[in-house]
C-alpha cells in the first residue's frame, strides 16, 4: 500500500510506499531484473500479467491467451491501487491520503524486437486509440481528477523492461507540473485573451528555426527554452485542452508525425533512451481556452539530475535551433 | 556564450548554450573524459584551473601553485559567465537575457582519495566557511539575485570528476524551485503567522519516527514527503533565513552533522552517489520571517527520471520512517 503525501511548502503530493518499503539491496535488485529471463510481455507469458483490461485481438482468441495485437493489463506493481477510499487527513503539518489510483500497462505490441517507432502506422493508431479509450473509461471513476500517459524506453530513462510499452496512472490529484500549466496558461490568457500554446505554435511555424517536422494537424519542434537537449514536443494545430477528444483522423497525423519524430531521433542520436509524457487537462466537463494538450519527449543524453531537481532550472548543453536542424537533416530509411 | 531563456507558460529560466552547442557525440565523449588521465583539482595541477578566487594555504606558498588546504576557482566550463550585461529582451511570447552570472568550484581537498564525509572536522569547517565567504563577497554584484550552492557525487549524480568539490552558481534571477519555496512558505505563514520549518521541525522532534540525527544547532531527518529514498534534510534549529548569516559556532555543528550525515549514509547504503543542493533566501537586504535555510540530501538510488521531470511529482519506494530508522542504526566506525 502506498500514501499520497503533500509537501506543505510546495503543495506537491508524491507516492511514497509505506508497506513494503524498498531497502538498500532492493536498488541494485531492480537493477538486476532488467532484460532477465522470461519476458512477461511477450505471446505466452499472459499469465504473468494481472487479466487484461482492454485488448485488440481476433475474435476466435481466448482473453489472457496469446493471439492478440495490444493489451492493456494493470501494473503488477501498481504505484497507486484502484480499491478502497481515500481518507484524506492530517497529521499536525503534513497531509496525506490513501494511495488511491490507477496504474495500467499498454503493451504495444506482440513483437518483442519492435519499438514504438519501427510498428506500422495502424499499428501506432492502436497505441494511440488506447490512450484515449483508457483515458474515456476511467473518467467513470468519480475519485480520479487526472490521467497521465507516458512512456519510458531504454534502463537509463527508468524503463525495467524492454518490450514496448506506454504507462497510464490516473490520480486522485491534478500532479503539481500540470497544475502549474494550468495556472501559468491562465495568467497568459487573461492578459492577452490567447493560448499561449496556440501563439508558441504560430511563431514557431513563423521563424521556422525549431521545427522538426509537421503535417496536417501536428507541429513537432524543440521549443525555445528546452529543457534538455533535444527535446522535442509534439503540438496539435488545432486548440484543444483534451487529449481524449481527438478525432479518428487526427489520431491517423498523430501517429504519422509521432513514428517520423521516432524516427529522427534514432537517427540523429543513434536510438537514446527517452521519456514522453502526453499533457492533456484535468478529467472536467469544461473545454478550457487557455490550455492545449500536447506530448513533450525528452531523450535521456545527460546526467544532470539532482541539481535540476533542486533548483527546477535546467542547465541545456544544446540550443534547441541546433537540435531542430540537426533533427531535419535526418535522412529517413525510406 | 549562453542565454537565460523562459517558459512563458511556467515561467522557468534555464540556461541554454547557444553559441558552443553540444552535439549528439558530445554526450558519449562527456562520458569518456570522467576518471580519465590527470586530475585538476591535485597539487601541480593548478594552471589546469582558472586563477584561483579564494584559498586556504600557508603564507609562504604561492597563489596558484601547491601547498594549499582549499582552492575555489572559476569553472573551466562555467554555465553563466561573469562579464556583460544582462540585456533583458522579448521576441514574441518568448522572453531571455545574456547568461550573466558566476560558476565556481570549491576544491574542498588536496587529497584526491577522500571525499568530504572523510574529512577531518576543521576541514569541513573550512568547506563550509568557504561556502559562506563566497556568498558574502558575491553580493557586491548589483546584477546577481541567488548563489546556488550544491555538491554532485558519484557518476550517477552528474559528476564529471571524482575528486571532492562543491559549486556555487550565483544567478540574476531567482530559481523557480526557491520561488515556489517562498511563494508557498509566505502563505503558510499568512495562514498561521508561522514559520513552516519550524513547524516540521517541532514536529520532527516531537514524533521522532524520520529522524536520523540531531546536535545543538542542527537536526537531520528524512522529511514526511520524501521525494526520493533515503532523502534527508539538514535544518538549522534557529530560524533563519539566510544561510550566510550564519554563526561561527553554528558552522561547527553544521560541519558535524553533515560529517555524521554522510558517515551514516555510507554505511547503511554502501557509499550511493548523491546530490546536496542549499536552500538559501535570495540576496536581499530583509531577513524572511517565513523563510528557514537547509540543505537537501538525495542519494541517487532510483532511475526513474523523465516521468517525475514532466509531471513534478515523485514515486517514492521507501518511506522515510523506514529509511530513517535504517540510518539511525548504522554503526559508525569510531
């Protein structure tokens, strides 16, 4: 079981782990578990993985069994549990609640040799048309206020196994980064009436010095004050606050533009290990005007960590106009 | 030549190289040159460095040449640069300045085998007091707003050389992590006309579950919200703002603390790579009465990293009753 705790100063809740806690040899451990024996993501091994929640596979194959194209089963160590309420309190300076939530896997694909970005196009349709299924479902559950997606590939960028997969956590909380969008967007729009996302999108097409790559309803680029090198969001031309909301056909330039950025990295970086975190609004019958849902992916190049973590300013080794030039002159195996 | 570059939706600065950006082979030759051939911080090495700025040696030695206790110099590949102006400007919605400030190294040994927790109590001392004596004389520069102090250990932790030193990053804008510290400690102050530290800090006394060690100024424990396993805070028992005031007698114990901090660490989890970053006020004429100085201990256990980055939020394995109470049995070699 594990407990929502709030930071009193910084109002941030994080997921701490109070029953089983991981002691000094459990570091090294994780570490050892990682590309061992047999994987449970694989055609065979569904009985490894708690029952699948969600699956595309052909109608004569058995739930649980092998056969299917993707599957969504719950993480069999869940960061946040789904049952039992969330007893909020307090303890004199300190809030905390019950680690209520929930932490799903989306297998992407059968294939333990293919990453997201090797998959055909229809395939990372499916990927997507996951996302927003999981995302619709969950919004049933009246306790969770946010869903959150994203994918970790490579050891160094927290991935414990290589088969390809993406992670959904739905929380009781609006996460702290995303609350600080929301309040940071406000601010913007209430001075200037715009999206600061929709302006961040017109000028990067304007001075056309960081974009990566673009179709008919997606803009990828390396945005001005990047964080780390090379990191590359993914922008929907179209303002919308709701990554659920996508249409059928933009979900199609989606995974277009998605598989070609996939693409460029591995290229330009020869394969890096990356994150990316798909940054939609809160689970709220509102359509907010001042935010816009985006993917922001970050490849794992350098080591700084604790520095930044303190401080929340980043020290960035290479301007983003030199990555995005870098990114463009990628010539794709065709 | 670097630029201080914003987020117009979080208002985050980071500091972006412009002018000298590195590029994807960059990151593995940053990784070949760690540990590699001669070191710069021993004697002889001296002209390695830029001049020294501050120096504990003996009267008879020379500046810039062996014999020293302690050097602190201007870093060779400094992220901010000392000289210009700021020239503040706009481009669209995107606002950034020159990358005015200072980058210095404390070299806290000749010996290259000991790291700080090593040291005997006087060299500590003389750490610390070098701390302090950098960020005093840095105040004379109208232009910088924060001095950053903070120590990467270990490869992991972002080091790129082993032999034991600090930094210190005086900045000309407040960081936004220290920003949102004062944002959020000034309304917990209007709320209860307290300081919030002092309240954990009572709190921590009185439960006694996540303290590690204590002495007559300072008190070390694992905070309630630990962002990270086996974090720990260092807290001055006196309220007090600002970390450069502080008393020659309080830099013993600090000193002792620290020393017995990560004495206690090394023990219980095998000699982990960490980071410590000092939370100190801005540099500003007025002391806070909603503000208290500490410093913040993470031990680099887990990989997890792009997940927390995007969404400022922790998934902590190992609650910090669990890992105070491992670090307070620890035995000490005597």
């Amino acid at each position: 079981m594990s407990e929502l705790r709030c930071d009193p100063v910084l109002g941030r809740w994080n997921i701490v782990e109070t029953e089983q806690p991981l002691g000094p040899d459990g570091f090294s451990i994780e570490r050892r578990t990682a590309g061992s024996s047999r994987c449970p993501f694989c055609y065979g091994s569904e009985a490894m993985t708690p029952p699948e929640i969600y699956a595309l596979r052909p109608a004569d194959s058995q739930a649980n069994g092998p056969g299917w194209q993707l599957r969504v089963v719950p993480n069999k160590f869940p960061a946040l549990k789904i049952e039992g309420d969330l007893g909020r309190r307090g303890l004199g300076v300190f809030d905390f609640c019950n680690g209520v939530g929930a932490h799903e896997v989306i297998i992407e694909t059968p294939d333990h040799q293919q990453q997201l970005g090797d998959l055909s196009l229809p395939d990372i349709v499916n990927v997507l048309t996951a996302y927003q299924v999981r995302s619709l479902d969950l919004r049933g559950d009246k306790r969770l206020k946010y869903t959150l997606l994203f994918k970790n590939v490579g050891l160094s960028a927290g991935a414990s196994l290589e088969h390809s997969h993406s992670q959904l956590i739905a929380l009781p909380i609006v996460p702290k980064r995303v609350q600080e969008e929301l309040r940071g967007a406000q601010r913007y729009f209430e001075f200037r009436d715009r999206c600061p996302y929709c302006d961040m999108l017109r000028q990067e097409l304007e001075e056309d010095e960081r974009v990566v790559c673009d179709n008919k309803s997606f803009i990828a680029f390396c945005p001005f004050m990047s964080n780390f090198p090379f990191e590359i969001w993914v922008l929907p031309r179209e303002h919308r606050a709701d990554f659920a909301h996508i249409s059928a056909e933009q979900v199609q330039d989606f995974a277009r533009l998605l598989k070609e950025v996939l693409g460029r990295l591995r290229v330009a970086l020869a394969e890096p290990p990356y994150n990316y975190i798909l940054h939609t609004a809160p689970i709220e019958p509102r359509e907010r005007e001042e935010y816009h849902w985006h993917l922001e992916l970050i490849p794992k190049l350098t080591r700084t960590a604790g520095f930044e973590w303190g401080t929340g300013f980043y020290i960035n080794p290479t301007a983003p106009e030199f990555a995005a030039k870098l990114l463009r002159a990628a010539v794709l195996p065709s």
